[in-house]
C-alpha cells in the first residue's frame, strides 16, 4: 500500500524523520532558533541516525505497524556551500480498514518503501539559496520532487524573509487493480517571516499554498471517488520564549489549514524543553487537533454501522464520495516527551516517544462524525548524532 493511501498518520510519523533531510517545508517550518542566527554554513559536518517504530490500534485490533531506519548527513564544503542530504526505509504490515473502521473490512498489508533526498544549499552575507531533490518508492508508488527554498536577512539579523517553491510528481498505481495507472502533479509555494522580538522573545508565520492536479482517491478504499483537483493553504505561527530563570524555552503553536474538499482543520502545539545537569535535557509537548468533514464524506448509518452507507442520488464513476475515516470530522490529542543528551560536543542521542488518540466527538467548534471507534497511535523515535 502507498504512502499516499496507507493511514496519514503514519505518514506523519515518518515525516518527523524525514527531517534529517532538509525538505522543502520541513526546513522552512522547522523549530525557531533560541536567538538570531546568521546565513552561514554549519561548522560541522554531522551524521545522524533515526529509527521510527510506529503502531496504530483501535479497540480490539492492531492496524498499522512501521518501522523505519534513517541516516542523515549535513556537510559543509567550499566556504559558502553546504550539503544535506537523507536516506529513509520503512517497512509497513499489518491491516487498514476498506470503510469507515469496520473490523470486517481489514486488508492485510506489507510494504516496503525506499525514499531519498538531497539538496545543496549556498550562503551570501544577507542569505541563502538551497535547491533540493527527493525520490520516494514503493511497489504502487512512485513519487519525485524538486524544491527551492530561499531566504533573506536585515542587517541587524533580527528579521529574516523566506520564500520556497516545490513541485512534486506522483504516480499511483494500485495491487488490487492491474489497470490503474494514474499520476498527480502539485506545485507548493511557501512564505514566511523570522522575526526576534526581545532578547528571549522570537516568533515565525509562515504561509503555504499547494495546487494539485490529478488523482486523488484511495483505490484501497470502498468506493472512494475525490476530485481530480485540491487546492490548500496552510497558515502556522509560533512563538518562543527563553527563561532565564530555568534556561528553559517554551514553544507555542498554531496551525490552520483549508482546502478545497472542505476540510478545515487547527492544530495547537506546546512544549517545554528544560536542560537538566550533566547534559541532559526533558521536552515535554501536547498537541490539540480538530477537522472538520470533506465535503464528499458520507457518516455510517446508525442502524447498519457496518455497511458503506450509500446515498440514494449515487451515480458510479460520476458521484464524489468517501467512507475514510481520515476524511471525516474528528479530534485529535497528542501526549510525548522527548528526552536528549549530549554525551560531548561531538556525541548525542534522543528518544521521543508519543500517543496520539482521535475521537469524533472530540471535534471542536462543531459535531464530529459518528460510528467510528476511536483511533490510537503510539510512536517511538530514538536518534543518534555525531559531529566532525
């Protein structure tokens, strides 16, 4: 099964390792700095290894299960320049749920994924260039990307402009279905604004916007028809703040997003990261998420929950229509902690671990959808990192 089709929240579970790479956005919305940091290559080079087992459950059954090794690189070279660059492969079994989160439609399924990315990155006094490339595959999917992600600095440091265009081709493929054969281009654009407050004050905004043209609909899915098209946009501001007392930073976010399916969704983010003695560091966090229904989305019937609920105007290949549960109306909650250690200036190492749970009556701002069990996702992430 795909990355595009297989639960999104593996996926963003394997996004978060993704970032020993330097993605387009991953790098643009990355953690903000403790304080205003120059255009200039890192000092370093560094290694880091990454490790991802990721399983998610609802009552009474185990669905998705992922265990991903990665190994990162970031180098300097020739003065200006800079190289990142990441290998990623996971390995995905178990089962998902053909509709809705009926146990009697579970699939089995056992994949494996192979993905890629590299981008060199050129600094100048006031800025930097950075063009990347990322390559992803998977026995049904196959999907390539190019990037470029700039950024511009006042000469005091304390605002810094970025701005990124991406453009991703993907091609879809189904195990199930010889005969489909199908492709999606998206071109991303993204801007945004660093800016240091005070001393222990530093807040970012970032806007992105994404145009998709192509498929859309999960062949893995009963019935699921979307539209050959979306548009989305995502606004994300944060906010850090250092005390001085502690030597600890608070980080604060918000996320909202918005696509043409209708989709509406927040995500609120905090988090803590406190040094310890002797190196150490503890980063409690807690994230808030809540969505609202794609527009083509249709809840069970109560009377039959275990039957797609089809609508009586369907008409086959022409009607949109989705029993997803990732489409539905819902809330979601996450609890983790992240603890780090800096053996020496050349050594460290990380575990985070996270429970995520999604209800549909824990939607805000509105009803969520019913009929569907609550969803569970625990994730655990262990990384090492050396400096040369």
């Amino acid at each position: 099964m795909t990355v595009p089709h297989r639960e999104e929240f593996a996926k963003d579970a394997l996004a978060l390792l993704s970032q020993v790479g330097l993605g387009l956005f991953a790098a643009a919305c990355s953690a903000l700095p403790l304080a205003a940091q120059a255009d200039v290559p890192p000092e370093n080079a560094t290694i880091s290894l990454k490790y991802l087992d990721y399983q998610d459950s609802q009552p009474g059954i185990d669905r998705i299960r992922v265990k991903a090794p990665a190994i990162g690189i970031s180098a300097p070279f020739a003065g200006d320049w800079s190289f990142d660059g990441s290998v990623v492969f996971d390995a995905i079994s178990g089962a998902s749920p053909a509709y809705y989160t009926a146990a009697r439609s579970l699939s089995d399924i056992t994949e494996q994924r192979r993905a890629v990315d590299a981008s060199v990155t050129r600094y100048w006094a006031d800025g930097s260039l950075k063009l990347g490339a990322a390559v992803s595959t998977e026995s049904d999917y196959d999907s390539r990307a190019v990037s470029a992600l700039g950024s511009w600095s006042s000469a005091d440091r304390n605002t810094t402009f970025k701005f990124g265009l991406g453009v991703t081709r993907d091609r879809i493929r189904s195990n199930i279905d010889n005969t489909l054969d199908e492709s999606r281009t998206t071109v991303d654009g993204l801007l945004g604004i660093t800016q240091v407050i005070t001393p222990t004050d530093i807040a970012q905004i970032t806007a992105t916007f994404a145009n998709g043209q192509g498929f859309f609909s999960d062949p893995y899915k009963a019935l699921d028809s979307r539209p050959r098209s979306r548009q989305a946009s995502t606004l994300v501001g944060r906010w850090n703040h250092f005390f001085d007392s502690t030597d600890g930073t608070a980080r604060l976010s918000y996320r909202y997003y918005s696509d043409t399916n209708q989709i509406k969704a927040h995500t609120l983010g905090l988090e803590y990261e406190q040094p310890l003695p002797d190196g150490w560091a503890i980063t409690p966090l807690f994230r808030v998420y809540s969505q609202s229904a794609a527009s083509f989305y249709v809840d069970p019937d109560p009377k039959f929950p275990n039957r797609v609920n089809i609508p009586e105007d369907y008409v086959p290949g022409e009607s949109l229509l989705s029993f997803d549960q990732r489409t539905s109306a819902y809330g979601a909650r996450t609890l983790g902690f992240k603890l780090s250690k800096q053996f020496s200036k050349d050594w460290a190492a990380d575990v985070k671990l996270e429970r995520y749970e999604q209800r549909g009556e824990w939607r805000i701002g509105g009803d969520g959808s019913s009929g569907l069990a609550p969803f569970i996702a625990k994730t655990v992430q262990l990384g090492l990192t050396r400096r040369f």
